[in-house]
C-alpha cells in the first residue's frame, strides 16, 4: 500500500467489450462460483435489463453495459478477489469479444492542511501562468499520459483532483490502459509518441480476451504495485518538510 | 496529453481526447459499441456515480461544485473516513496461500507474499472463523492481508483472510490446463537436457 494517509482506497477492473448485460446477476456469479452463499444473501440489486446490469454483491459492485464490463470494490483486502471475479467470467464468456482492458485504482488521500493542499495544486500546475487572464486560478482537475512499462499497447494515465469525501484531501485516479496486443518498443521520445498514436478504434476478438486474462493473472500485482508509487509520489509533492 | 505538451502543437485535436464519462448521469452506459462509430481512443477508466472537487485556492471548485454552491443548499458534510481522525495505517502487507492442514478451530496456510521481495514462505495459523468454519478444507486458496495500525499512539496488527473463488471450470477446462501444464514441463525439461 502507499506509504501515505489513505482514507479512500478504490480498485475497479473495466474490460470494453461486447457483453449482454441481461445475463450477468448475482446469481449467476453464485451459479458460476464466482462469488460464495454470503455474498450472494448480501446481493443488492440496482438495475439489470437487457442494455444495464449493476448490482452489488457485498465487497463486489457490479456494472455491465453492452460495451463494458466493470466490477470494483471499495476494500483493499479484495483487489485480488475482484480480479478473479473479471478473470473467471472472461474464461466462462471465452467467446465474448474483448477490445480494451483497465485495471483502475482511486485513492482518496488526506494532506493534513490547506497549505499542503496548496502547495500540491501550485506544484503540478504553476498560476504563475495564469494569473493575468484568470483571478484566483485552481486546479480542478489534472490529466496526464504516459507510456506503458511493458510492451502491451496502452498507456498509463493519472488524474488529480480535490477530493470529495476528504477536507484537505486530494483524488488520485490511477489506469492503466491495456489495448491488449503487443508492440515492438514503446515510444522513447514524444515525435515517436505521436506516431505510435492511440488506437482509436480498439477491434474487439477473442484472442485479446486470453491477453486480458494472462494479464490479470501475471501482472496484476505490479499494476498495483505502480498505482501504489504513483499515489506515493503525487501525495509527496505538497509535502513541505 | 503529450500533443498539448508539445508546443507547436495548434490545440487538443478532438480525435485525441479522452472519452471520460460524463458524471451523475446513465448518458455514458450508452455509448456505441467498441470499435464502431467511435471516433476517439477507447477509455478503460471506471464509471463513476458522482461529480468530485470541493473547496478554493490552490486547487479549485470543480464545475459541478459551482454549480452545487449556486443553489441554496447547505455546505458539504464531508464523508468521514471509514476510521477515526487518529488512525493511521503504517504499513500492510499481503500474501497468498494455501490451506495445508484443518483441525476443530484453526487451519494452517502456506503463504507466499504477494509483494515483491517482501520475504520468505511463511506457514500461518488462523482460528476457523475468519473464514467459513464449515467450508474451510485443505487445499483451499486464500488471500491475508495484515495491517500494522496506530490508534491513539497504540500499535496494532489486524488480519483479514479472503477466500480464492475461481469459478466453476468443466473438466474439459481441466484437463487443458493438464495438457499445458504438461506440455510446458516438457519444454522446461528439454532445455536441460
């Protein structure tokens, strides 16, 4: 876990895809093993039609639309249990194509005073820059790229914002982007980055659904470990000691 | 984005922009399908259910909070954090494993951290009721989470444990893995041959 004063701690798995959204419910996870007899008794459902399902399955909250598939939870002992729900129901719908694949981490993180909280908006967006054609510029919401690690296509991307559910707090919003197919190298200077663009249209197969999967599996744990640096760092920027 | 970095660049090119859901509405559950009609790069970051951003100064009010502030509605309550102002997380630690043995009241695991280089294969003991004391058998995945906490300047360390769910697999599925398994114990061999 990051080494700083985390008071909101989300993980939420999206794959993009072509899913029916009707057949996903918590009994059918129950049906599928995916979840046990006390989350199943704990289930609340929202919504499931043909184009929505979302439900809640005690640590496991459940959203299904034509185009995604998202199951996330708000309790850090059960980021893995969330990634073996996503990686069981992809090998179950192993012929559901997938196109895109999101391991999303959201921390709410507590800086302990204005003037920190300050200093973290003023170091990642300098008002200097502003101050003459904005009166009292700040941060509301911040959004960066980068390039991935490994060799999958993708990106990593980060956004900061204030925090909602935290006084002196800040958001970190941390995805990592998988368009689940394999490059050569990734780009080494920004000319290369625009020539290696996004995939703007992510064809959906099969195939990247056995990606997705060996993903989850193998590189789930340093996709959190990253998140954890990312949100490390970020907290540390207003850190005036 | 790295075109806005790049300074010659005119503006954001609309092709290049996200596409972030919009907040507090079901708008975004019906976009068109991956691939089709989409003019911009597919986004993995969740749906989420509301808008963000309080307060002034360094970091702003969000839109949505402008908004919120122009009606006559009482300041925020502030979410509390699921624990009191005095407690701080100092550390946590996870590992996974695998049920070895289960008597009346405990069950041992074989536990491997899950962090990297976070240490050794440890065998843990753990009273049957931090998991389903009529399910619990050997052989079963878990998951261990142990925090160190400080509450009013006192140490402490509380675990939970997770059961692995895999879901239901055919013995088809099974025997595949089998297969792999065996076919790759083959390759491994064959390299020290």
């Amino acid at each position: 876990m990051p080494s700083v004063s985390v008071t909101h701690d989300d993980l939420a798995v999206v794959v993009k895809g072509h899913f029916k959204a009707a057949i996903f419910s918590p009994a059918w996870l129950s049906k599928q093993q995916l979840i046990g007899p006390r989350e199943y008794e704990a289930a609340e459902v929202e919504l499931i039609t043909a184009d929505i399902a979302k439900f809640n399955c005690g640590w496991l909250r459940c959203l299904v639309t034509p185009d995604t598939l998202q199951f996330s939870t708000k309790s850090e002992d059960d980021f893995e249990r969330v990634r073996d729900a996503v990686v069981g129901v992809l090998r179950i719908l192993d012929q559901t194509p997938v196109g895109a694949l999101g391991i999303n981490r959201t921390a709410d993180v507590e800086v302990g005073n204005d003037e920190r909280w300050h200093q973290i908006g003023d170091t990642l967006v300098p008002k200097s820059y502003w101050n003459n054609v904005l009166t009292l510029p700040g941060l509301s919401n911040l959004t960066l790229w980068g390039v991935r690690p490994d060799t999958y296509a993708g990106r990593i991307q980060v956004a900061v914002e204030p925090s909602a559910s935290v006084q002196y707090g800040i958001k970190i919003a941390y995805n990592d982007h998988y368009e689940l197919t394999h490059v050569d190298h990734q780009p080494v200077d920004r000319e290369e980055v625009l020539e290696m663009r996004p995939n703007i249209a992510a064809e959906a197969s099969t195939q990247k659904s056995v990606t997705a999967r060996e993903i989850l599996r193998d590189g789930f744990q340093d996709s959190i470990e990253r998140s954890n640096a990312m949100i490390t760092h970020v907290s540390n920027i207003g850190d005036l000691k | 984005m790295t075109q806005v970095a790049r300074n010659t660049a005119p503006g954001p090119n609309p092709r290049m922009l996200p596409t972030t859901p919009s907040v507090s509405s079901l708008d975004h559950l019906y976009r068109p399908a991956i691939g089709v009609e989409r003019d911009v790069p597919v986004t993995t970051s969740p749906i989420i259910d509301k808008a963000a951003g309080v307060s002034t100064g360094g970091i702003a009010l969000s839109a949505a909070e402008v908004i919120r502030r122009s009606v006559t509605r009482p300041e925020p309550i502030f979410e509390p954090a699921n624990h009191p102002s005095d407690y701080r997380v100092a550390g946590m630690d996870k590992w996974e494993g695998r049920v070895t043995h289960v008597d009346d009241d405990w069950f041992t695991a074989e536990l491997t951290p899950l962090t990297k280089d976070s240490g050794p294969m440890v065998q843990a003991e753990f009273e049957k009721t931090q998991l389903d004391p009529d399910t619990v058998c050997p052989g079963d995945v878990i998951y261990v989470t142990v925090r160190t906490t400080y509450e009013y300047g006192l140490q402490s360390r509380t675990s939970a444990v997770r059961l692995r769910r895999l879901g239901a697999w055919t013995a088809e599925e099974v025997a595949g893995v089998h297969e792999r398994a065996q076919r790759r114990a083959r390759d491994i061999a064959t390299k020290f041959e």
